[in-house]
C-alpha cells in the first residue's frame, strides 16, 4: 500500500488528470482504493495518462526509483 500511497500523493500535486489502466479497468490515479482495486503485482504490465508531457515525466520518474 505504500507505493500506492506515494503514488497518490504524486498525482494530487500534478496539473494533470492521472489515470492508471490494468486490463479493461481504468481508475483515477489520485483515489488509493481505486488503484488498490487494480490488484496490479510486481511485473505486471499498467498504462498510465496524464494531460502533460512533463507530468509524465514526474510520473516516470517516480516509477523508476519506487517500483
């Protein structure tokens, strides 16, 4: 839940709409239970959208040093 967390945290501070996709399900990126609903595990494959260029790459980046 921790990466999950931070995650959030992440996504509430960008300018962009964030949504993480697994599957056919697709959720808000600033909603914990929404992305702990996922189920996402180590290895499996996600998509993530932002509005902005930048926000992801502030959005690589995290996922680089956390995951």
């Amino acid at each position: 839940a921790r990466p999950a967390g931070m995650l959030v945290k992440l996504a509430k501070e960008l300018s962009s709409a964030v949504t993480i996709t697994k599957g056919d399900r697709t959720v808000e990126a600033t909603k914990l239970l929404a992305i702990m609903s996922l189920g996402v595990k180590k290895g499996e494959e996600i998509t993530v959208s932002a509005d902005s260029e930048e926000d992801l790459e502030k959005l690589k980046k995290f996922f680089e040093e956390n995951l």
